[in-house]
C-alpha cells in the first residue's frame, strides 16, 4: 500500500490512473512550459526564517476571504474537465473543500453543473465566469449561478484566446475521448477510470450542454466552444457583469501593474495574480515573482489572492508573507481527486494545512493573522 506523504506522491499516483490526455490537460503549460515551470521553481528560493524556544501552542491558520471564513487561507481554483479526471470530479472536490472548511470555485467549462454542485453540497460556493461571445449565455450562466446560491463570482481575464498547449494538440484532447485506437488504448491501462466512468452520465461539459442552442453532440459542443471565447474582452465588460451580477466579484488573470490598479478602480472585491497556471503566455513572471509590486500598488485598495505553483503548504505560508490575502490550488487538488476521488482531495488539503501549521510554528508564529514578511529572509524573496 502507497502511503501519501505529500503532494508529489498524488501526483504520481493521479499519473498512474488518469488517462493520459487528461492527466497532460492538467499538468502542462502553453509552449516551452517555462513560466508553468517557473510557478513552482521561484517559491523554492524564498527561504524562511526558523525562530526558537517560542511558545507554539494554539496555533490558528483560520482566515476569511472575501468575507467568506477559511480553514486556511486556500481556495480552490477553477479547473475545467475535472470530471474527465476523476468520474464526478467536480462534485467530488466541492465536497471535500465543504468538509475541510475552503471555498471551492466551480469552472464554466466544467463536466458537472452548477445545479449538479448545488444538489451535492450546502455550503454556498464560487462561480468562475468565462465570458463568451453570447452574451446572452453569459448572463444566463450567471443567473444560474444565482439561483444556486453562489457567493461570489470569479472572473477569469486572461483567456480571451487560447495559449497554444503543445501536448493537448499531440494527444487530440476533447471532452469526452474521442474513440480513437490511441485513446482506447490508452483507456484499457485505467480500469479503475473506466470503471468509474461507466457509473456516471456526467460526460460533456454541463453548464454548456442542453443550455445553449444548436449544441446536441461533441462535434457542435467542440465548434461552440471553440469559437466563443471572446477576444473583445473588456474593462467595459467587467463594469457591466460587475453591475449584473450584483455581488462579490473577483478578478482572475492579474500579472501587471497597471492592470492591478484598473482591478482596484472597478469597485471589485479581489484580484488574483495568475498566469493561468503558465497555460496561456509562456515566459510571463511566476506569479509569485509578480505578487509583492502588485501588493504594494493596491493591497490597501483591494484583496490580493494568488494562484500558480502552490505545491506544499510552505508556499502558501510564503506567499502570505508576501501580502496574498488568500491562494489558489489547482494541480494539488487535480492530483488529489485524480489519484483518489474525493478522498484524495482530502488527503492533499491535509497535507497542505499540516505543512502550513507546522511551518508556521517553526517560523515563531502562531496565528496566520500575524505572519508577515519578517519570516523571510531578506534577499531571497521578489520585491
């Protein structure tokens, strides 16, 4: 039996059991994946200051993010497809998130519904918006998203075109497989993906999928979608799904400066420095590498999250440090659910939290409310 120590052995074990164009989907970035690269590699030069003979008892890593109250200062992140990961992924993980305590954000091109994870869940969840050329859709999508009671919405700004992934391409990828002899071949070595697949109906993207006119099968969902992502995106836009939406909106797509404080002037509650997971432009910063000019811009202003490279619960207590007033996990949560369904996901949140409490202690702290930039030793960090 595999015992799971940290995030990396999920990883390997989601590698071992995810059908390989699925499993590239989630861990590859756009071209030659150096900022996906990059997201990881530059939390590893931060090195954290160790204090001693510091009274260690009644350590809290609670917070709240947008008003919401936080096990940890973790969210997590909207990632299209899960339930190509994992029979039920999205499903899956917002329970999960809903049982440790962290808010969970549900992807517009996800398998599973808003009304599927309103159904399966109680605790009121985060809509992520990708705004489409139909309009139209889009304010349906949020209306939705509404009526199940969400609360707050995630606006995604840096996929008005699609980076160009190299292995989804080569692997053909498409929701669901298509039935190529590659793919079937591939699918005879995951008898336990299989197996769980067999035992859900949940296998298009279903916030699309019977929503939208002229879409019946996978070749017109396929040209749908394709043609939608809309490059005319705007700050006007974000003005107008701000009003429409009437709540908590937050910013996802943060990289600039500039951009920073266009965020904070739109009245939204929160941004996200993101690089898309180092999906969409190649040899952009890392977004840890981004966040502390953006902190210091607008940090008074607005609340400041991050995503991208999170791997361990070091580098959220890094990225805190830094200013981020909440992060994203992704790939940590997508190895989860893909090694272990529900369970992993568990698994990877405890491992995260445990990392980031004892982190924290050994850091002389005790409460995440305290922790600042002190904790890191000068000179090895961005800013």
């Amino acid at each position: 039996m595999t015992v799971i120590t940290n995030i990396e052995d999920l990883r390997v074990l989601a590698e071992k059991r995810v059908p390989r164009m699925f499993y590239d989907y989630a861990d590859s970035g756009s071209w030659t994946e150096g900022t996906y690269r990059a997201n990881e590699s530059e939390f590893r030069k931060i090195k954290l200051r160790q204090r001693v003979a510091v009274n260690m008892e009644g350590r809290s890593t609670a917070c709240r993010m947008v008003g919401i109250d936080a096990k940890m200062p973790v969210a997590i992140a909207p990632v299209g497809s899960l339930g190509m990961q994992h029979a039920d992924g999205e499903i899956l993980v917002a329970r999960a998130a809903e049982k440790f305590g962290i808010p969970f954000t549900l992807s517009t091109m996800s398998v599973c519904s808003i009304e599927d994870i309103a159904a399966h869940t109680k605790a009121p969840f985060w809509f992520q918006l990708y705004v489409m050329r139909d309009r139209d859709f889009s304010m349906r999508l949020m209306d939705r998203a509404k009526a199940a009671g969400c609360s707050a919405l995630v606006l995604t700004l840096d996929l008005q075109i699609l980076g160009q992934r190299h292995k989804d391409l080569k692997n053909g990828l498409s929701v669901p497989p298509k039935p190529t002899l590659a793919t079937w071949l591939n699918l005879a070595t995951k008898p336990r993906w299989c197996l769980a697949m067999l035992g859900t109906r949940r296998r298009n993207f279903g916030n699309i999928y019977g929503h939208v006119k002229d879409v019946s099968d996978l070749a017109s969902l396929s040209t749908w979608t394709n043609e939608q992502f809309d490059p005319r995106l705007s700050w006007d836009d974000v003005q107008w799904i701000k009003k429409y939406w009437g709540g908590k909106l937050i910013l996802k797509g943060i990289q600039d400066v500039e951009d920073a404080r266009l965020a904070a002037d739109s009245g939204a509650d929160a941004l996200v420095v993101s690089n898309h997971g180092g999906r969409q432009l190649d040899g952009a910063l890392a977004s840890i590498e981004a966040l502390p000019a953006i902190v210091a811009a607008v940090g008074s202003r607005i609340e400041v999250h991050m995503d991208g490279g999170i791997r361990s619960g070091q580098d959220v207590l890094k990225a805190w440090a830094l200013g981020a007033r909440g992060t994203y996990i992704g790939r940590a949560m997508v190895y989860g659910v893909g090694a272990a369904g529900e369970a992993g996901v568990t698994k990877a949140l405890e491992i995260l939290h445990k990392e980031l409490d004892l982190t924290m202690a050994f850091c002389g702290r005790t409460r995440i409310a305290d922790v600042e930039r002190s904790i890191l030793v000068p000179g090895t960090y961005p800013g």
